[in-house]
C-alpha cells in the first residue's frame, strides 16, 4: 500500500522532468534576415556524402533538429558535385507504374 503514493510521485516527476529535458528548436524563419547567407556543406557521415544547406543558421536549426553537432562543414565542399546527396531525379510512383 505504501508503493502506490510512491509510484504516482515517481510517474508525475518523470513527466515532468520529460518536459524539461525537451529542447525547442527554432524557426527557419529567423534566417531569413541574417546576413551570412551564403551556402556551406557539410559532410554526412550516416550517408556519406554533403550537404547543402541555404547559410550557417540552417544548418544550426537542423543540427539542433537532429540533436547533432556538424563539426565537418566548410563552403569548399559545395563544389564536389559528386559527392552531394542527391534525391533520385524519379518519383517513387513511377517505378511503380513504368515510366
């Protein structure tokens, strides 16, 4: 009987702390005013290639996002065509239907 009101307390302080830990990213909306708005890449280790992102504070917001700290980026590797993440040039709906 006495585990209950301790259960409760412990499940209450775990939602709370849950709450707390959460980390609020921001917009992409506040880059639209910087002034360093020059593309930089970055190289993706999970895929192994780069990517392009529009300035430094996008790439801010999304390591935020992911939970992930970029230390490999530089505007150079923008122009290693090859080894940029490329989305395939064909929607996933052809394939299915042949074209």
């Amino acid at each position: 009987m006495k585990l209950i009101p301790i259960f409760i307390f412990s499940l209450i302080y775990n939602l709370e702390a849950g709450d707390i830990l959460k980390v609020k990213c921001p917009s992409e909306q506040i880059c639209a005013g910087s002034s360093l708005n020059k593309p930089i890449c970055v190289y993706d280790e999970d895929k192994n290639c780069i990517r392009i992102y529009k300035s430094m504070c996008h790439l801010s917001i999304t390591g935020c996002r992911e939970s992930k700290k970029h230390y490999d980026y530089s505007s150079d590797y923008c122009g290693m065509d090859g080894w940029l993440c490329d989305d395939p040039p064909y929607e996933r709906w052809t394939l299915f239907f042949g074209h």
